[in-house]
C-alpha cells in the first residue's frame, strides 16, 4: 500500500459539537438498552424537578406517567410544582448540552453537570424525530408553553409553536411531554417503578405520583411535610484545592491583595491563617493583584496549605438522608429480619471535599438475591445524594468497597447468604465515573470510607447473628427441660400436695432465669414497624384515555 | 425557608465549554488514580500514532520513555515514525476536544472521537500549569516544535515557541513530550509495561520501544513485516441505519434524488434493491431531492429496509487480530497448560454495524489470578480494535459475557481454577460506555456473540479437561500394572528359558495398547512454542540523564 502523507490524511479534519458528540454516542448518557434508556429519562427529568423544588424551598409534588405509543415506543410526561422555567431560559435548559445553573457551583445537587435534560431531547429527537413539548408556570407571572429540539451541529435550541397560557389560580411549576422510541417498560428491579419507589425513599419531603402504562396508579405518599433546608452553597476548603483552581479562582476575582482573595474565596481562611501561609509560603507577593498569580505562587500556596492546621471543612453543607430515613428505606424495600444502619460523621476526600457515608446492612426477609429455591446472594442499594443507582454496578466505588470487605470475618457469606448493603454518598461534588451518573469513580478515600462503615455495620450483624445462634441453642435446651416441667410439677405436686399450677409456675421461673436469651429475644423485637406508604389505584376509565 | 423565584435562581444560569466540563470532571477521561491515569496518558499516545501509521500506510515504530520528575510526577514522551501533523493542524490536534479526522468516518480505528490526545494536554495543564511539547516532520517538508495548551473557555488551542527545525535525513513522525503531576509508575498487571506488552501482542507489525522509569529498556519486537492494509473505509448498511441516520446523510447529499442518494450513500444498495424498496414504501418520493426527505419517509424507508434481503454488511473492512497471533499473545502472557482459540465470522450489531468476535480460553501455567497459595480465580483479558482495556472492568460487555455463561456446564469452576478468558472486539463503531473508552456498552447482540466464542471455546477445554481426567486415571492403571511387569517378566524369563527382556517388551507393548491415551498425550504437546520477542537492556548511563 502507498503511503500517504500528512495533508491527505488531514484534510478530513473535522470540529465537532458536543451535541454531535453525544449523538454518536448516547449509551454514554445512559441510553444504552430499552429498559435502562427510560429509567435513563425519567431519573432525568425526576431529580431536576427535586432539586429546582428544594432550590425554590418548595415542597416537591412530582408526578410521573408513562404511556406507551408503539412497539418499544413510550410517551413521559413529568411535572413538579418546582419554581417553572423563565422562557428566555427554556431553549438553553432542554436543549443546550453543558448549559445549567449547577455547573460552577460548589453546592449539594443531585444534578451537576447541564446534561441531563438536553439529553432527553436529544434521545427523543434522535428516536423519533420529535421536539419536547414544555409548559412552565412561574411565579413572575409567565405562563406558556411551546415545543423545543436541538440543532445538534451547534449545540443551540431550535424552538417553536410557543404559546401564552392562562394560570388564573397562580400555580407554579415544569411539565414535560416527550416521547421516545428504542425504550421498553419493565416491572424489575432495575424499572422505572423501582427507581421512583426507591426515590421516594430516600427523599421523605416528596409525593411523588406514578402513572404505569397499564393505567395503574400509585401514590409515594410524603411522610416528612417539613421543607429541607436549600443545602448551602460553600466555599472551597484550602485542602481541597489544585493548584489550577486556586489560579482560576484568582482569574476572576475582584479582590484587591492576594491576602483578602484568599479569605474571601475559601472557606476557613482567617486573618490569622494568613499570617500563618505568609510565614510559610515566602515567596508569594500576597499584597500583589490575586490576577497577577502565576503557577509557581499557586503552588507554594497549595504546599503552604498542607503545612497549616485548618478547621474540617463545613460539613453542615450536606444534607444526608439520615440514620431513621435509611431505616425506613431497608425496611420498605426489603423487611429484613433484622438491620444495622450506620451514619458516619463527614469526611473529605481529595484534601478538602467533605462527603458524607450512610450505611445499612440487612439479613434475612428480602435482603439479598434470590438465586435459586432457598438460596440467596448478596445484594447492594447504591445512592448518591440521594438518588438511586440502578446501572453500572460493577464500576463503581461502593461496588468496590463491597468487594475489598472480608465478609468471613464477620460470619457472613456474601456468596450464600440473604445479606443486602445499602450505602448512600452525599457530597457538594459526588466523582461521578461516567456522564451518566450511574457509578461513583473509584476515589481511595471514598472507599475506605465505605468499608469503615460497612465493617462496624457487620460487626453489628455478626453479634445478632452469633446471638441468633446461641439462642436457637438455648431455645432447643430450654423446649427440652420445659417438657419434663409438666410432668415433674404434676408429681410434686402429688407428692407435697401444694398445687401443681404453683410449682409449676416456680419451676418456669427458675428454667427462664436459666435461659435469659430466650425471653430477651422475645422483647427485643423491632416496634416501629412503618414502612413506605404507596397508595395504588387502578383507574381503568383513565386507561383508555392514554391508547 | 423563603421560596425564591425562578428569576433569581436562573440569574446563575451558565453554558460551559466541552473542555472545561472534563476540566471537572477529568475522571471521566480516564484520569481517577494514579496509576491509571499515566496508564491513560500512554494510551492515548500509542493509539494515536498507530492510527497514524495505519493510516499512513506506514509500519509504525513507536518509542515511550517514563521518566520521574518528582513525587507522583513523570515525563512522558511518545515518538513515532508516522506521516507527522501538519502545523496548521497541530493546535486543534492537540488542544481542541472533539476535533479530529476520525469522528464522522466509517472506518475500523484505535482512537474515534477527537478525545484523547487533548485531553492529554487537559490533564497535563490542570497538574502542572505546562503546555505539552511536540516536535512533528512531514513528508511535505514541515519539521518544527512548538508548545501547544489549551484555553479551556474556548476550548481552542494556545500555541507558543514555535521553531522550525532542520530535517536532513528527511523522516517523518510527530514526537510528544508533556509532563503529568498526581501520576504514578507501577510494575502491575494494570501498569504501563503490561499495556505495551498486550498492544504490542495485539498490533504484531509495530515495534515498540520502551524505556521506564528506573532505565530500563525494553523492545517489543515486530514479528510481522507487513504494513497492514488500511481498513477500508466504508459505507453504512442499510440495516444499521436508523431513522435520523438517514436524515443526516440526506442532509449533505448532493444526489439529486433519494433513488440515487441511497446508492451512493449506504453499502449493498442497488438498482434492483432501490426497485424493491420502491414497491415496499410506496408513500416515499424516490425521485425528490434528498434534502426534502421527511421524517416520515426516512421512518418509511427504515422499514422497508427490514423487509429487503440484504447482503450482509461487508466485513473485509474489519481486521481482527487472527486466531495465531491471538494464540501467540497468551502464550506469551499467560503460558499456559491448554488453550483454545476461536475467529467467529462477522455478525452485525443494531442491525448493521459490522463486527467480528475473537476469543480464547487458556488453562494452567500464568492463567487466571492468584489469590492464595495454590488457590486461583478465572481473569479476562479484554481487548477492542487491538487496543487491550484494563479499567472498568466490571461494567464491561465482554465481562457481562463471562459472567452469564454456565461455566459449571462446562467442567470449568471460575471461581477455583486457573482460567483465562481473552476476548478482542472489532468494528468499525465500537460503542464504549464511556468517554474513557475503557468499556464497552452492554449491547445484547454483542455479549451474545461472545458468549457463543466463549462457548465454542469451553466445549473444547471441557473436552481437555476430561481428557486430561481419563488420561489420569489411566496414567494410575497403567503405572500399577507396569509395576508387575518387571517383576512377571523375569519369573515367565526363568520359566519358560526366553530373555526377559524380549518378554518384558512384549508385555509393555500389550499393556500400552490398552491404555492408549497415556501414549497418545506424549505426543500431543503444543509444538510451537514460540513467543513474544522482548528484548531488555539496562542503560545505566542514560538513566542519570533523566533524573
């Protein structure tokens, strides 16, 4: 074969949008087989109607419903109560790859990345040539709705038929309709109903209403009326910094020294820590414009970071679910036999990140895998801010955690056992693997974390387990001795001619105090028994509305 | 809390370049742990100039030198003798993501998205403030170096330093040079010296020169002298097409009608095949521009694809490794005990991508992985377009594969015994789950080929596998009754006056026929033996001129 040279080859070269990107490569986003694909839509839209609700410090009422249109063909309408997009906004949030309010900011949101919406327009226009049709109610009194797609060769939103709407009672709040070919509904664990349920669950503040394509309704009934706090937004800790986004920051600050954009820009950074980085960073100009900051400053200040002690970064940022809710999720899901839950104290990770780790592992009732008649595996529930993560499991660090842990230390059989772990990771910034969400990059610090909290939650199973044991030990000598108990109290009681019922009721006492595991584990019984409360309602009549 | 409105909460609302979303998120490019992100760096490199090369027409020698720079701090720098990036090219070629030759082409490539080598400079520039250096001369007569960045708001490259350069011998090739902080070195199996080893085994016409950290040098040497056609470029089957697919090539046609747009633009297509579809989508205008193809008629044409007997998509422009060389790379990995190796013909994925399943299942010798004493596991070696794929392992289709094959059916036990599994992946579109390109997307039609190689392969080890159980428990027989041989032939020798050691031949001869299999192994034996050429050399002398 001829060679060919350089500008041959080259004059193909070619630049590409990030619209086009996605296009080509959508089971990047998540669209990748038909039942994952509208899970992949409806988390989507699912927790942009829960973050634009708690960043409006609104109640969330989100209702779901899927309709389908043909074969491996569904219709979605999402709508929430949130704060309603503005118009002039509208075109960028459903149809602008990397356009959002989440991206710069340093705050806990399920979204972060501008991504998840444009590409559920981009995957309906993709599969079926659609627009996504939007109305929006906000409080400022606009009222419209209107068709939007993609012009996927610039990234740029292409929308039409807009439309004033009457709103006479003022509500607020997004409904989108799409429609979307190559997906499939599926009632299993890894479906929408699922995912919603488990939603749910880990957001107690929501109702969330789901409409299946059969025309079954259900209700996830809120169990928590109190708004959560906007988790707030926070600056970066000095510890959590890279030497290029201490330039980056200093690239856009307003502050006049070095010194006052350092106190001003990150959190913990007193006048006193100043002082402190000035005595060690010497060869930094701190009086100088933070604009005139080279890469050798920003360095000595990440070093000179290291060297001071600094306050933990403000972990009152996060909001984790929260050791009762996490209770009441393995309860609902699973209604295991018994239950440990662990609510680790925040950590950082990269230096300065704070992220906090919820665990929970279950035995028995539905924990783990059915794999054959009797026989069960492991199981794990992954959440990240408390969003489920039904995909991508082996990839990803809580998967991991799971994996490096020495279960046979603490008496469990991952292999064989009814065993589920659910773990939940709430951070300002979660270290997503993938543009899809769906695993947790593999950070150190992050698994260890997890496994510091699994292995004090197993070592909790281990003793009810061991207890277990030696109670069903007890339990055989106490069915045992009680047998002889009848017969010897009709004896004596012949014999000394008191009443048999008395020596009876003496002897059951003394046996008892002999076996106290017996009577404990009577006692000890788990009380609170409350679970998820999902109303279901068939509407047959509304049925036919949606074929 | 107040509720705020959707003004005040869309203010914030940004759009952010590709460039400086990875910024952020570099962990999806591949950049999570230290080790595995040199590993990244190196990948990205390599696959470019044997693309290069490939493309070129030209059998690559590449050379990588790793050398330490500080703490979790190296120097990296890739040469290679392919045709070299014209200057007006090498900005975007270096520091624009998603710029490339490789994008929009039908062609069977290592690299296909204008990715990686940008974000090498991405990863290089966020850890340690420095441009990446790069030296290129092409046969058109271009020899310069220059340093090239990136601007990441704009996602455009910064080039400075620009120098032209003597270039007497008149070679060609592109030489990088870029230092990486928060990388690491590591003699692993997921290491730098393990990926060229599998590259090197995969790609059998490079050679490929190392040199790591501490001087060594290695040499993987070419076995084939063979510049490998380029493959081909080709046209997209009518059954892999989908219906915006369509639409997007009607877009820039300049046919002047869909009857002649479907010929020259989609493989297999011909005038009596345009007749047949004419009489199926009777409601498409064949004689319109294509320009003015609807959706509708695209979706008409889709399906009339589906009723169309088609020639299958034409897989010469696919190139596997080949079932030699893939019996040379594990031996020369693995060296094991038993292997089988099986080249499935080419299938095709949603419904029209081409592609071609090679696999292999090895027994003993380095197979499987260690985890105790004599304890082992089963390991997968996964390799796609020749490129080997070390991470994200678990969310991997060829893993998903292995995974949901029965392989107790098979006599083989995955968790106990050393088995490994090799399996390559080659298409013209192989569709990664992610940005990294380090796995590929869970696609039915692709995990149900492999399994079929995989289960191709398994009947024949568990025939091995029995085998080698009978010819053990023959072997056992066998040694029991030679025992009495000797001692038989000397009593019959005395009593009947005739040598022993005639009669004792004539014995072993009778016994052996009875156990034929124990003879039959001895001459069985793998026969070739030969290997991956490596050749080591320590250059103490070079070393200290690194350091």
């Amino acid at each position: 074969m001829a060679e060919r040279k350089a500008n041959e080859i080259f004059k193909e070269f070619k630049e590409h949008s990030i619209a086009e990107f996605f296009k080509k490569n959508k089971q990047m986003l998540g669209y990748a087989g038909l039942v994952r694909s509208l899970v992949t839509v409806v988390h989507e839209y699912v927790t942009n109607s829960l973050d634009a609700c708690e960043e409006a410090g609104i109640l969330p009422d989100i209702s779901v419903s899927i309709s389908q249109s043909g074969e491996n063909r569904y219709i979605v309408e999402v709508g929430d109560n949130g704060p309603g997009i503005p118009k002039k906004f509208a075109g960028k949030a459903l149809a602008t790859i990397l356009a959002g309010t989440k991206f710069h900011r340093y705050i806990q949101q399920r979204g972060q990345q501008g991504i998840g919406a444009a590409g559920c327009t981009l995957f309906s226009q993709i599969t079926t040539g659609k627009p996504v049709g939007m109305r929006a109610f906000t409080k400022d009194g606009e009222a419209y709705s209107c068709s939007i797609a993609i012009d996927t060769m610039g990234n740029k939103p292409v929308i039409t038929e807009t439309k004033e709407l009457e709103n006479p009672e003022g509500i607020t709040g997004t409904i989108i309709r799409a429609e979307f070919a190559e997906v499939k509904y599926e009632n299993s664990e890894h479906g929408v109903y699922e995912y919603l349920k488990r939603t749910a669950l880990a957001n107690p503040h929501a109702q969330i209403r789901f409409r299946d394509p059969e025309g079954k309704e259900y209700t996830f009934v809120r169990s928590s009326d109190a708004v959560p706090e906007l988790p707030k937004q926070t600056l970066p800790h000095p510890l959590g910094l890279s030497i290029m986004d201490i330039l980056d920051f200093a690239k856009k600050s307003q502050e006049s020294s070095v010194a006052s954009f350092l106190m001003a820009s990150f959190s913990r950074v007193s006048q006193g820590k100043v002082k402190e980085l000035k005595e060690i960073a010497t060869g930094v100009d701190f009086s100088k414009k933070p604009k005139e900051m080279t890469w050798n400053d920003s360095e000595e200040l990440v070093k000179a970071f290291k060297q001071v002690k600094w306050l933990a970064p403000d972990a009152s940022v996060i909001r984790p679910i929260g050791a009762d809710r996490v209770r009441l999720a393995v309860r609902s899901i699973l209604n295991p036999e018994y239950m440990h839950v662990i609510e680790r104290k925040p950590q950082v990770f990269k230096g300065g990140i704070p992220f906090i780790v919820e665990a929970a592992i279950s035995y028995g009732g539905g924990s783990g895998k059915k794999v054959g008649n009797e026989e069960y595996t492991g199981s794990i529930l992954r959440f990240a801010n408390k969003v489920p993560l039904l995909f991508d499991t082996g990839s990803c660090a809580i998967t991991q955690a799971v994996r490096d842990i020495q279960w046979k230390r603490y008496g469990i059989d991952m292999d064989n056992q009814p065993v589920s772990v659910l773990v939940n990771i709430s951070s300002v910034y979660v270290p997503y693997s993938g543009v899809g969400k769906e695993a947790i990059a593999q950070e150190d610090e992050i698994i260890d974390e997890i496994k510091l909290a699994l292995q004090e939650a197993a070592r909790n199973i281990q003793r009810y387990m061991h207890g277990k044991q030696q109670v069903n030990v007890e339990k055989n000598k106490y069915k045992t001795i009680m047998r002889y108990v009848s017969q010897l109290s009709k004896d004596l009681g012949s014999l000394t001619g008191t009443d048999k019922a008395v020596i009876r009721g003496k002897l059951e006492e003394l046996v008892t105090e002999h076996y106290p595991k017996v009577k404990e584990e009577e006692e000890t019984k788990d009380e609170d028994e409350s679970t998820l409360e999902i109303v279901e309602s068939s509407s047959e009549e509304e049925k036919g509305e949606n074929e």
